[in-house]
C-alpha cells in the first residue's frame, strides 16, 4: 500500500539504493510528502522535466538544496545554481562567455596526461580504486588547471569541498553547504590575478566586463569573483568524481556490455551518456514553489518546498523502456542528470570529456575489473550519489 512509502533525502540506507523506493513512489504516489521536513516530491519524467523548466514557479533564488531553503540562508551574488532571473542571466551569461564547451574540449590532451599519470604507476599491481586514484585525482588536476591553482595547492581545496559537503548519520547539517567563507581559500589567487593577469579562467572572470542587471557596464567584484571561483572549483570537481565512480561500479557490474566497450571504443561516449541516465551523480533537487500549483488533484501552496527527482525520473518506464535495465546501446534523446532549462549544468561539456577519457584510459590499462566490495564506501550527501572509495581487481 502507497501508505507504507517514506522517502527520506537524508536517509543513509534508503540513499544506499534508492531505485526501488522511487519506483513504487513514480506507481504508487506521483506526488509525495514527506511531513518530517516538510517537503513535496515529483518523480515521474512528464512531471520533473516540465518543473525544471519553469523556473518561475519552481525557484532556486533560495537555493537548490532541502535544507539550504529551510534554513533560510542569505545566498552570495553569483552562486548562479542558486539565483532566479533576471540576476541569474547576467551571471550566467558572463560564466558561459569564459566556460565554453569548445575551451573545454580543447584541454583533452592534458585531461589524458592527467590520467595516465594517475594510472600508469598502478599498472600489475592487481587492481586501483576509482574514487582516490582516478575520481579525486583527474577532476581536481583539471579544474585546478584551468582556474590556474597550483598543484600543490589543488588536494587540499578539493578536500575542503568534500568535507563540507558530507552528511552525518542523523540527518541535515546545521551548517550552510556553499558558505561564503569558502570563497576565502581563492582570496590570494586572486588577488594575483588583479595585479598580473594569466591565461586562465580566475583572470577571465576578474577581467571581463559585463553588463549587469541594473544596466551597468562593470566587472566582478571581489566577492563576486570569489564566489564564481568556489562554483566553479566545487561543481567541477564533485559531480565528474560521481560519474567516474558510477562509471566503474556500473560496468563491473555488466562485464559483457564493458567486454563490448573494450572491443570497440567508438561506444564509449554512449556509454557515459547512459551511465549519467542510469546513476545520476547529482539526483535530488530542490525548488521553493512561488504560487500555489496543482499535482494530481493536490494543491501546493506558495512557500513549499518541491524536491524534483531527477534521478528517479531517468528511470521511469513511462519514458525509458525498462528504465531501470542499463543498457549501452538505449537510445538516448536526453536525460535530466545535468538538470533542463535554464539551469541546466555549465560545466556537462566537461564532465563529459572527463567521464569518456576516463573510462577510455581505463580500458587500455585493464578491459576487465570486479569491485573490492569489502572495501568499497560509498558516500553520502542530500543532492548528490557516489563513492568515497570503490576499490577494484583490475587485469
């Protein structure tokens, strides 16, 4: 009965797998509330995809995170994932001016280098682990080159992300998750880069003029600035750690469609596009309601809190045949892990490139591997899914 369903964002043994809880609530309960924290939740495809879409009725000027618009916190300027517009199209506007998919696609070669630096050493030692030698490494040597942060520098900032991202066993966190005071790490960067500019995205940012939204012709601000960065250097690094994890779970765990992927490369991009359908890396959304709106035969009212499952929508039957069968060859018009809209992620084109690279130095070094489920931790935020470590016998 659709009465016994409980959905719980912070839930470490329902995050674990949530695929058949989403299931009976797409069947059962289309519209969900969870009384606890107050929220409501859409699951089905024909439902998220449209809510994502209307930004004006589903708003992210207080956040997209569960508790970040409970707790009510005042949101920096520039933090775009967390603005509505006209603001958020003027930040938008100038990050897309410097975050182009062809200046990502551009830094392959050194993306591979990266890899093969991570991996080559580990070549006959029976096995590497997906998250620290692979996930942790490549996303943050990446990001790292292109803000122009030194490498020596690069492992403890990525550490600081991942920690202020982690939930307790208990529940939300009482602390803000995009704290403005993390911004303060890039402080002595950029300070650097007001002075002498270099070929890199932080000068880019700092260096651009824009006209903002009150029809002004300026640059970024300092505290702007610092705040682009920290989008930038999280986002760049969190979600590109997930796919790389999912990547090498989900193929362990279809040996005969990654034999196929060995054998013939040109599947690969496929392959990332249906991993990023089957395990989105970033499955939960969150979104104030700004007018009363109704979801089958329910009124929500102005002042909810919406939670748009993504991730379950990426399986739903109703769009995706047999959407929670993997399958590399499953034709793929679009997915929602990236999210739809206007909102919809600056950096995919990167998380692309680095999710195929990834997957294609892998496969030179080992064609076949099977997780060290003894091992293996996976990690646990509100919004996002994946492994801390997912270490593997590799040959």
């Amino acid at each position: 009965m659709s009465d016994d369903i409980y959905y719980d964002p912070y839930d470490f043994e329902i995050d674990t797998d949530p695929y058949p809880l989403w299931r009976r609530m797409r069947d059962e309960k289309p519209l969900y509330y969870n009384e606890k924290y107050d929220f409501f939740a859409l699951t089905r495809f024909a439902d998220v995809e449209p809510a994502l879409i209307d930004w004006d009725t589903y708003r992210s000027g207080k956040g997209s995170i569960l508790e970040l618009i409970r707790m009510d916190f005042d949101i920096p300027p520039g933090m775009i994932l967390f603005e509505d517009p006209p603001v958020h199209d003027v930040h938008r506007g100038l990050m897309s001016r410097v975050f182009t998919p062809k200046r990502m696609n551009a830094i392959e070669p050194e993306v591979r280098a990266f890899c093969a630096r991570s991996l080559d050493p580990l070549v006959g030692t029976g096995g590497f682990d997906f998250i620290r030698d692979l996930g942790a490494q490549m996303p943050m040597r990446t990001i790292g080159m292109l803000l122009g942060i030194p490498e020596a520098d690069q492992e403890a900032l990525r550490d600081r992300f991942d920690d202020g991202l982690k939930l307790e066993a208990d529940g939300p966190s009482e602390t803000a998750p995009i704290a403005a005071s993390y911004g303060e790490v890039f402080e002595e960067y950029l300070d650097h880069r007001l002075k002498q500019p270099s070929d890199d995205l932080m000068s880019e940012l700092v260096w651009t003029e824009f006209v903002d939204e009150t029809g002004t012709t300026r640059r970024l601000t300092k505290q702007e600035a610092l705040t682009y960065i920290h989008l930038i250097a999280g986002a760049g690094n969190e979600t590109t750690n997930r796919l790389i994890g999912w990547t090498g779970k989900t193929l362990a765990e279809h040996p005969d469609q990654r034999r196929e992927i060995a054998a013939d490369r040109s599947l690969i991009n496929q392959t990332i596009e249906e991993v990023l359908r089957f395990e989105a890396p970033s499955p939960v959304q969150a979104r104030y309601v700004s007018r009363d709106v109704e979801h089958y035969g329910t009124t929500i009212a102005q002042g909810s809190i919406m939670v748009l499952l993504n991730g379950s929508a990426n399986r739903d039957d109703r769009h995706f045949e047999d959407g929670d069968s993997f399958n590399i060859h499953r034709p793929v018009s679009h997915h929602l892990s990236f999210g739809y809209g206007l909102h919809f992620c600056l950096g995919a084109a990167l998380a692309r490139l680095e999710g195929r690279v990834a997957l294609d130095e892998v496969l030179k070094r080992w064609p076949d591997w099977e997780i060290d489920t003894d091992n293996a931790v996976q990690a646990h935020t509100s919004t996002a899914r994946g492994w801390e470590k997912l270490p593997v016998h590799a040959s």
